[in-house]
C-alpha cells in the first residue's frame, strides 16, 4: 500500500508511522498535538542521543533497511519531517 | 570579537588551593557536619588533587583514603595511589572489589553482552567500548573493540541493548566502590569527596549514583589542564601527576577521549571554555587548528551531552511539593 501511493502521500504516511512511534515510546502518548512535525527532537529534549540510536534500530527493523553511521545526523533525525524525507529517499532507491 | 588564546585556562593555584581548602573546611563543619573526609584514589590526577586539598584543608588525619583496585584496574594505578598516600601521610585501606563484581554478576553480564556483538569474544579477550561520531557532526554511536588472546583486534558496531548492557554491567564497579567510601565515612562520620574535573562534570562523565555521589566536589569547577597544574603546584609525585588519563574501567586500555570526549582533554578544555564564553567556532577552529565545521561540531557535541546528561544531576524528582525542608541552608 505505501508504495502504490503518490510521492506525497508516502511521505505522509512515513512520517505519521514515525511519529506514531516518537509519541508513543518517548512521549507515551498517542496525543497527536503533543509533537509537531517540524519539533527538533534533539534540542527540544524529547529524544536523547541514545533515544536516537532507539530510533535508528526501530526504522531499521520496521522498514528492512541499515542506516549507516555517515547517515545519522542531526540534519536526518532531528524531526518528524527530517526521518520521513529521510525515509523516503531511502524508500524510493 | 573576543581572542582565544591558551593562556584563558591559567589559574593562581597557591590563591585556588587556599580558597578551596576554606570552602572545604566551611562545608565539612557547617554544611554537612562530619568530622573529616573520604577519597577513593584511582592513581590518576583528580582524585589524587582532590585529596591533596582535603589533607590542605583538615590535615593528614582526618583524611581516609581508599584504593579499590578490581580484575580489569592497571595494577600501575594502585602502585601511584599508595605512593600518593605515603607521600599524604593519610591512613590508607585496600579493598580489591573483584569478589564483590563477580559476586553481584558484573563481568558475567559484561561479557555475555559482548558475546552477543561478537561471537568469538570469551575467556581471555580484553575489550573497551570506543564513542565515534559527535566531532564530525553526526549522532554517537558506539563500538566494541575486543582483542583477542592471540592479538588480533576485531572491531564492530554495538546494537543499543548490548552497549547499555555492557555500560550497566560496568557501571556496578563505580556503585561498588561507592558503597565502601559510604561504609567507611558512615563508621568514622566522615562525607565522601567526589572527584570530577569541570569536563567530567559538565558533560556527565559519571555514573550516577556510583562516581557521581558524593557529599562534596571540590573540583568540579576545575578545567582537567588546572586539575593538572594544581597537582604540580600541589607538589604531588611525580608519577602521579604524569598519569595519562584512561577510564581504569575496560580490560582494554581506553583514553578517556576516545571513549567519551571529542577531542583530547587540553583541547576540550579549551572548547568548553570557549563555548562557555560565546567565543565563535571559527576563533577555536584558529587556535586548536581544526575546521570552522569540526569546531562547530564540537560545540554541538558539548551541548547535545549536556542535555543526554543533565538526568544525571538531578536529584530524585517528586510529584508533588514538600516546602518545608530547608535543604538549601
């Protein structure tokens, strides 16, 4: 399904998925008001360098793919709308 | 703009030494109440000025100094920490805390950790855990390198769970040592001297109710470069203070840079003072000569520890206010 949509909605849609996951296992809360898409994650203290690392593990899994170390930088992480256009990218190759 | 230059770290000791020992003096009596103090002394430079003022602020006597040596401690350590003591005049006591880490299952949990990263890692491996990232800009991650008995070396990505397995298992050796420097301070009504430098305490270089506790830090305000000048200054022995900074901690000889901070200690002094004076990443990239990028890097990893850290500090946080314990007096 995520596939068979438009380059938009995918991203969407990848980002509704990781920010399902932020909101519940850093936030635990399903609130959808609580985090903005565009939040730093980092500087706004909602996840921590090891909580980075959590994600990166989550993404890997749930998505199939290996996120490398020269991948993970504050530019791709730092908020919702940085993991879905990171996704996507990745997705798309 | 503001020129940086390395002489932003000079100190006059004889005027620090003799201001400490007065707060220390002013606190032992008035703020916590004991009648002297406890220094756990590793051989390696700020535990070893930490105790150096104690004795310069109550005297050789009312210092107890312990060495808790374990199976992965360089036997060197201990050697400077006796010599240290003898040089003090303190009364000493050596406790080798590998029973108790064995005991409380700290190598056993370590090492099945490391087994699950790699393999082949068993009886006779040594190990140490490296942090990569942070100076060039990206998000820690951590590695394992493991030597195996026949020398060769295999290095390789931890996953989450077995780095913070192997950081729990570790950190049991902090938490042993701390419960003795606890026993002996409670049985002579003693507090315990922390020993962190400002570069260990601003970044959270401790683990939290293991090194971390203490009754009073006489040194946190302390960069590592004046933590080193106070020792020569000090008069401490030599050996002590031409001690290489290692974290004593993994089997594997481990610089305290490469585990933790981004650049060797007399340079991150110097960026965590620069930062700390709004001195912009280009005047520090001039004088460490590194790129404008590397020192803003830096400058991020300095702020993204402090805040993966500040937890550390906080003491127990309660859900709802108690106002009438004046615990600020």
């Amino acid at each position: 399904m995520l596939f068979g949509q438009g380059g938009c909605d995918v991203a969407l849609e990848l980002q509704r998925q990781v920010k399902d996951f932020v909101l519940r296992n850093f936030l635990f809360t399903d609130d959808d008001k609580a985090l903005a898409n565009g939040d730093s994650l980092i500087r706004g203290g909602i996840v921590d360098s090891t909580g980075i690392l959590e994600l990166v593990g989550h993404l890997e899994q749930a998505f199939a793919i290996r996120i490398p170390p020269e991948d993970m930088t504050p530019a791709n992480f730092d908020s919702i709308d940085a993991i879905g256009a990171y996704l996507a990218r990745r997705l798309a190759t | 703009m503001t020129r940086l230059d390395w002489n932003v770290l000079d100190l006059d000791y004889e005027q620090e030494a003799t201001r400490i020992a007065a707060r220390l003096r002013e606190i032992v009596s008035r703020t916590l109440h004991r009648r002297g103090l406890v220094v756990a002394i590793s051989g390696g430079i700020d535990s070893s000025c930490s105790i150096a003022l104690a004795v310069r602020a109550l005297g050789p006597e009312r210092v107890f100094a312990l060495i808790l040596p374990e199976r992965d401690s360089n036997d060197d350590s201990a050697a400077r920490a006796n010599i240290l003591a003898q040089h003090l005049g303190v009364r000493v006591q050596t406790h080798d805390i590998e029973p108790a880490l064995a005991a409380i299952g700290c190598y056993e949990q370590r090492d099945a950790a490391a087994r699950r990263a790699l393999p082949a890692y068993g009886p006779g491996w040594r190990m140490k855990i490296v942090i990569s990232g942070g100076a060039e800009g990206r998000i820690n991650v951590f590695r394992l390198i493991a030597q195996a008995p026949d020398g060769e070396v295999h290095d390789v990505q931890l996953g989450l769970a077995e780095y913070l397995q192997i950081v729990a298992a570790t950190n049991f050796k902090q938490r042993i040592r701390k419960t003795l420097e606890y026993f002996h301070a409670d049985r002579l009504n003693y507090a315990v001297v922390g020993t962190p430098n400002r570069l260990e305490y601003d970044q959270g270089f401790f683990v939290k109710n293991g090194d971390g506790a203490a009754d009073v830090k006489p040194i946190a305000h302390l960069y590592k470069s004046q933590v080193y000048g106070m020792a020569r200054h000090l008069g401490l022995p030599e050996r002590v203070c031409a001690a290489v900074p290692t974290t004593d901690t993994y089997s594997l000889a481990q610089g305290q840079d490469e585990f933790y901070f981004a650049l060797p200690y007399r340079s991150m002094d110097l960026a965590l003072w620069a930062l700390n004076h709004d001195v912009p990443a280009a005047e520090l990239a001039r004088v460490l000569g590194i790129g404008e990028a590397e020192a803003q890097a830096v400058y991020e990893d300095i702020r993204n520890k402090r805040r993966t850290t500040r937890y550390l500090h906080l003491q127990p946080v309660l859900a709802g206010e108690v106002n009438e314990l004046d615990l600020h007096a």
